[in-house]
C-alpha cells in the first residue's frame, strides 16, 4: 500500500514539475515588477492567467492535499500505540536528585 502511495506521488509531482518547466515566461523579472511600467502597467496590472496556469494550479493544490491525506493515513494506520497512563506510571522519581542540585550562590 506505501508504495502505491509513492508511486503516485512521484507521478503527479513529476507532472507537476514538467508543466511549470513548459509554461511561458514572463520576461525574467522573477516577479518582482522590474518591467517598463509604459504601456504595460507594471506591478498594478493583473495578470492574464492562461490554460496552463490553471492545470498548475490544480495539480499543485492536488499534490498538496495527496500528500496530506497520504500523510494522515499512514500516521493513522502505521503509528505505534501510546499509552500515555502506563508510561507515567512507570516513570520512577528519584528523591535524592533534590539533594544533589547545587544551590545557586547569593551576592
């Protein structure tokens, strides 16, 4: 079951990363606004989102939620079963531990 889990992981996240590679650029600014605001508008100006964008955006948001239902159903199904009442039970508190703490020296 982990592997189909992975295996599919590794697929969309594949896919994923070859449609950003193949999508436009626009103009190697990085995003940062750096274009001539003549004509163009600049950093105001919304952008036009094309086709791709949209596929990029719901396969990511895909990713993200199939690794987190991966996620919590492997923690669900595989995680060890902790009692947290038998631990404290067992824990032994030591009474001469007060006895060799050192006293904090006063001016």
């Amino acid at each position: 079951m982990i592997n189909i889990f992975l295996i599919v992981s590794a697929i969309i996240g594949a896919v994923l990363v070859l449609i950003i590679l193949f999508q436009k650029t626009e103009g190697g600014s990085l995003g940062l606004g750096t274009q001539s605001t003549i004509g163009t508008g600049g950093m105001t100006t919304p952008k036009k989102n094309g086709g791709i964008t949209r596929i990029t955006y719901i396969i990511a948001f895909f990713f993200l939620f199939w690794c987190l239902g991966t996620a919590a159903y492997m923690n669900r199904t595989y995680a060890p079963e902790i009692d947290l009442q038998k631990i404290a039970n067992e824990i032994e508190i030591d009474e001469k531990l007060s006895e060799k703490i050192p006293e904090v020296p006063l001016k």
